[in-house]
C-alpha cells in the first residue's frame, strides 16, 4: 500500500439509521469501479452490510471498512451504524479518520443520530462535511434540509454544491464554486454548464459560499472586499484550512440511487478534507510514565492502535489497526506495552466486506487487519518494544439500558458467560458485570436493540437461548437513631454447649462514614479473645440487611456488655451473639433503605419538554438544570435508579425517537417510606418463597 500520506484519505459515514449511508457506500465503490453493480439493503448483497444478523434486520450493526483508489488517491471509507444503540462502532471508527461525512436524509432532515454524529465528530476534531442524501424521493428538499442544518448547526453549514431539479425531477449536480454541472450520460459523467435559468441561485449559493470562505482568512476577506480575482485554488485551499478547524461546513445533495452527486462528494473529500497528517503528531507515554510525541510519518517509528475486533468464519479473530507512524510488514514482530507482550504478525489484510486481500506492507495513515494477536484488546496500542508508546483509550459513553442475565437451565450459564464476555471484546459499550450483592449476571448497553443483538450472539454462537429480567437494585440499609439490644445465644446438645452473651449499641453516622466498630467492654465480662468474633458476626449480617438483603452501612456498633461461660463459651458462639444482638438493635434504630440516585442528562426536541419533564416527575425525578443546544432542549436532572429501568424505550417514544439520555451514578439517598414498605414486603415475600423451595 505504497501510498504518500498526503495521498490517503480516511473517511467516516455516519448519520441516523435509514438516511442511506449504506447505500451511499455502494454509489461511490460502483462509481469508482469497484463494483459492477450497486447492491441494496432489501435483497441483502451489499458490500457493508454481510453479517448475518445485519442481513436479517435489514441494517447496519457494526461499522465496515470499505478501501478503494481513486484518482491517484487511496480512500477507506468506514460505513458506520445508524441507530444509537451501537454508536460505540461509530465513535471507534471516528478515533481512527480525520474526516467523516455526516449523511442527512433528503426527506426526514435532521433526525437524533444526525446530532449525535456531529457532537462526537466535534469532540473528536475530526473535520466534518455533510451529504444530504435522496434528493430524488417525494416530499425530499433539500434547501429545507439546509436550513434546519443551519438553525441546528450554525451558518457554518454552506453548499458546496446544489441540485438539479428536485424529487423525481432531480437530474443532476453543480458545483457552485466553479459553475459547473454534472450529469449523468449512461456510464459517463458528463461536465457542462448548467441551465441558464439556474444562474441567479447558482450565484446567489457561490457568493454565500465564497463570502464564508473568505471569512476565514484576513487577507482574503481583504483582498474580496476590494474586488480582487481569488481563484478557485486559493478559496479550495482556505477552504480545507477551515473545514479542518471546524469554522466552515460544506454541503453536497444528490441521490446515491441514482449516482447523482457522487463525483462531487469525492471532489469535496479531495480538496476539503484532510490527509491522515492532519494532527501533525500523537502523544502517548514511554513505558517510564514520560510523556512521548511521535509524528504521523512513515519515517517515526512504527506505532498503531487497535480500533475494531470482529469475529469473521474461519479467519477467527480480526484485529482492526490504524497506523499512526511508521511501516509495518508480515513476519514483523511488534510489541503491546499493555500485555508487555511481543507478537509475530502472520499476514496483513485489507478488507472490504467478505472480500480480503493480503498486502505486503502497510504505513502511516493506512487502516488494516491481521489476525492471531493472542494478547491484544481493542484500545491497545502496538508498537516496537525498542521504541515503546503507548495512546490514550478511546472514551466511550456509559450504557443506559440494563437487564439481568435469566436462562431455563443452569448448566448453560457458563456458556452464555463465554459468549457474552466475547461479545464485551468487540463492543466498548457493552458491558458485563456480576453484582456481588444481587448475585445476579447484569449486563449493560446502549438500548434494547443492543442488549437483543447480544442475545442472538450467544445463540448464534453457543446455541443457547438467553432470557432477560429485571435486575435487582443494590439498595443499602442504615438507621436514624440509637438502639440498644441483647444477643444471646445459648444451645446445649447433651454434651458440651454452645454459650455466647453479648449487648450490642447502633448508632446512626453521617453518609458516607462507613462502618465503626467499638469495644467498650469493661471488667472482662467477655473475654477479649471473642471480642473479634463479635465483629466478624456483626460484619457478617450487615452484608445482608433485615429489610431488603442489602448491605448495612453509614454506623457505629459497639459492644459494652456480655457474659461468657467458662466451658460452653467459643468463637462460634459469640458470632452467633453479635449477629443475634446486631439484628434485634437495628429493628429498634430506626432503620431505613438508601437507594441509588443517578445524575441524568436528558436531550430533546422544545416541543416534547412538556411529556418529558411530566414523566420525570412520575420517576421521582428532580430537575436541576436546563439549557438550549442547538435546537435541542438539554435537561439535568436525578433520578432513582429504580425509576430507569427501561427508561430509553419510554423516552424514544415520547420523543418518536428522537430524544436520548446519558445517566452517571452520583449518590445513595433514602427512599420513601410508602416505596420502602412495597421493597420490604417484596423482599419478605420473596425470601419466604426461596425457604420453602
């Protein structure tokens, strides 16, 4: 892939579920050449989407890496899911491109994945451009679309180039910086000029491009204000330069159906997107802790990041790479500073969908595959141990949908386990986590469509059902006041007894003071070798609270009196005691549950605010905060944990799915007592149940 760096061009398709990046995908591989023929999503033979879950569904689910060469340039461009559910595929893809595309529905205009795309594209400084697609469909528009890109966006949002004709009228594409059109002329694209009616918009869209380009710079705006003649390089050029630093946001429409607009997309990526030397350099850690920088170069040397791990047939594990600097060939053997580990790569690949092909050696700015990386992760960086560095991880957003794991026979866990920790390597945002208090395997994604995906990989994979339910909550358990009580245990068996005596004191400490234990005893009356027993029998109950089974924390207990028998008294027994003594103190204290609070950061639309905050109160939230982003209305709020379950499914509804949320724990706080007393009877209930099984 002997490719110069200035000659590459990494790109990212990204947009909201049925804006057509898929199909986008497969115009620019069959304009290119690529492809003989375009695929399509309804007879699943599409280049991006071969998976067979995604054949089912009838839509992406995780990203594809589709390379190809044109005009003396080398592009990959990473088709990325459209439904938030798997943005973790989109925010992976973006770590690894300087530019992305950001498709826009002709018809539906600005839809959730829309800003979502452009929030992360922004946070990642990754340099954005826009593709309003489907121009050719009934009730399309695309200078409506452009406005709601401007009111959302900012007027940093421009055309660059401007349809011709609209809906099943649209025919063609000009370029409104040089005044041309393109149409299609059977399997030629034809340059002309453009139809003289057209010529009062074609100047009214190049002089508001123009005048945003020359914004930009000083001297340009200087030198325009004065009439001067600025060529098109110039304005090309200023043009990258602002695009790169996100001041300016050009616009190309057509319709990938039909092939309209494609030649001009790839002219805007070419001269308005930049090469994979954009950042000028990485910085990262030498294996001491010292900060490293190394240049996006083919001459530095060789570094790379894992950015993408797929399971694919007989190939196994496929290990996804973005080269940050220098070469890498087969029979390499490179370093992982995580693992401290050196591995030998086999071979390296590039894929494009089911197709691979071996290449022999892969540089700066290239993105490719390899297999048989036995200690490697996603994140990981790979580097040459002599010259070791280590980039910071990718930070992916919190999952916000949640269901403990449930399945019909026991002995399968084990497998669903393995299935579903697979599942967590390839996917950042799916986790999986056993609840020590519940005992309950709960995992965690972006939404139902996530969580669903993962089941069908389990069955898929290990020919397992898996079921979900409702998790427990781990509430905690406390108390508001003092108490004072008696344990005392006492057994005789005919032999030897079991005698133990001791007088327990709760108190009530502050929250977050965790749990004290004090011995006042005086006088001996218990003998200091079963003080210790006394605390572990204490320590032990308060794992599994009287009221709910949950942990007991925030409160002093101190043992001040007993008795003990000279024969009969052990270890065992004043355990019993504290545990006896604990239980009979804490029903007199006062006690209470704590339930875990989450801080909730909810967007929507102005006009579902009223539905949205109504339901929050119905959830025991409390709102603390409200601001305008773009034209999406942000809330802050807290809100029991208890009250979120399933809580993505209800807020896409309101909002006909265009409202989302991220959620972050933030503190235990008490529940109220009508709500305490429906925990309780459940709990009761339940355990009942559990004893008489």
């Amino acid at each position: 892939m002997a490719v110069p760096v200035a000659n590459k061009r990494n790109i990212a398709l990204l947009g909201h579920g049925g804006s057509g990046k898929t199909t986008l995908a497969e115009a620019l591989l069959n304009y290119v050449g690529v492809t003989s023929r375009m695929g399509s999503i309804e007879e699943g033979n599409t280049v991006s989407d071969y998976h067979p879950e995604e054949l089912k569904r009838r839509y992406s689910i995780y990203s594809a890496v589709l390379p190809f060469n044109y005009k003396d340039l080398h592009y990959t461009v990473v088709d990325c899911p459209g439904y938030l559910d798997f943005i973790g595929e989109a925010i992976s893809a973006l770590s690894v491109v300087e530019g992305a595309i950001i498709v826009v529905n002709g018809v539906n205009g600005i839809e959730p994945q829309t800003r979502q795309s452009w929030k992360y594209a922004e946070q990642m400084n990754v340099a954005r451009a826009i593709f309003i697609s489907q121009l050719d469909k009934e009730n399309s528009s695309y200078n409506r679309v452009i406005e709601q890109l401007r009111n959302a966006f900012g007027k940093s949002v421009v055309p660059f180039v401007i349809p011709v004709g609209e809906q099943s009228g649209l025919k063609a594409a000009v370029n409104v910086l040089n005044r041309k059109m393109y149409i299609r002329q059977g399997n030629a694209v034809a340059e002309t000029d453009p139809p003289a009616e057209m010529a009062d918009e074609i100047e009214a869209a190049r002089t508001a491009l123009v005048e945003s380009i020359v914004e930009l710079d000083d001297a340009l705006m200087e030198r325009y204000m004065l009439d001067e003649s600025i060529g098109e390089e110039e304005l090309l050029h200023t043009l990258l330069e602002g695009v790169k630093k996100g001041a300016i946001c050009p616009v190309v429409g057509g319709s990938a159906k039909q092939n309209i607009g494609m030649g001009r997309l790839l002219d805007l990526i070419h001269h308005s997107l930049p090469d994979p030397s954009f950042h000028g350099s990485m910085t990262g850690q030498k294996p001491n802790g010292a900060e490293d920088t190394r240049p996006l170069s083919d001459s530095a040397p060789f570094s790379a990041q894992v950015f993408k791990l797929t399971l694919e047939g007989q190939l196994g594990e496929v290990f996804w790479m973005r080269v940050l600097s220098g070469n890498l060939k087969p029979g390499d053997t490179i370093y992982n500073p995580r693992s401290g580990e050196q591995e030998k790569v086999s071979n390296l690949l590039v894929m494009r969908g089911k197709t691979r092909e071996d290449v022999a050696n892969a540089s700066a700015g290239d993105l490719v595959a390899t297999v048989k990386l036995k200690g490697t992760r996603l994140g990981d960086t790979l580097c040459l141990k002599e010259s070791a560095i280590s980039y910071p991880t990718v930070h992916y957003p919190s999952p916000v949908s949640y269901e403990a794991v449930n399945v019909e026979d026991k002995n399968d866990l084990e497998k669903v386990i393995s299935a579903l920790n697979i599942y967590t390597h390839m996917d950042p945002t799916f986790k999986l986590h056993q609840d020590e208090e519940t005992k309950e395997m709960v995992v965690y994604g972006m939404g139902p469509l996530h969580i669903d995906v993962a089941a069908n990989f389990v069955k898929t994979k290990n020919n397992v059902v898996v079921h979900w339910k409702k998790p427990r909550i781990a509430y905690r358990e406390t108390i508001t006041s003092k108490a004072e009580a008696q344990g005392k245990f006492k057994k005789q068996t005919g032999g030897r007894g079991k005698f133990g005596d001791a007088h327990i004191r709760l108190e009530a400490l502050e929250r977050g003071s965790g749990f004290e234990f004090v011995d006042a005893v005086v006088g001996g009356v218990i003998p200091n070798r079963f003080i210790p027993a006394v605390e572990k029998g204490i320590v032990e109950t308060m794992e599994a609270g009287p009221l709910s089974g949950s942990r007991v924390i925030d409160l002093r207990a101190t043992v001040f009196f007993g008795s003990a028998h000279s024969v009969d008294s052990d270890e065992l027994s004043f355990k019993m005691a504290g545990r006896m003594g604990f239980k009979l103190a804490f029903e007199k204290a006062g006690p209470i549950l704590l339930e875990p609070v989450y801080n909730v950061t909810i967007y929507t639309p102005d006009h579902y605010m009223g539905e949205v905050m109504g339901d929050l109160n119905t959830r025991r939230g409390r709102v603390s905060g409200m601001e305008q982003s773009g034209d999406m209305r942000v809330l802050v709020a807290q809100v029991p944990l208890a009250e979120l379950y399933q809580y993505i499914n209800s807020l896409r509804s309101m909002t006909q799915g265009q409202g989302y949320y991220e959620m972050a724990f933030s503190h235990y706080e008490q529940v109220p007592s009508n709500v305490q007393s429906d925990i309780v009877k459940h709990y009761q209930a339940t355990a009942k149940k559990d004893d008489d099984e």
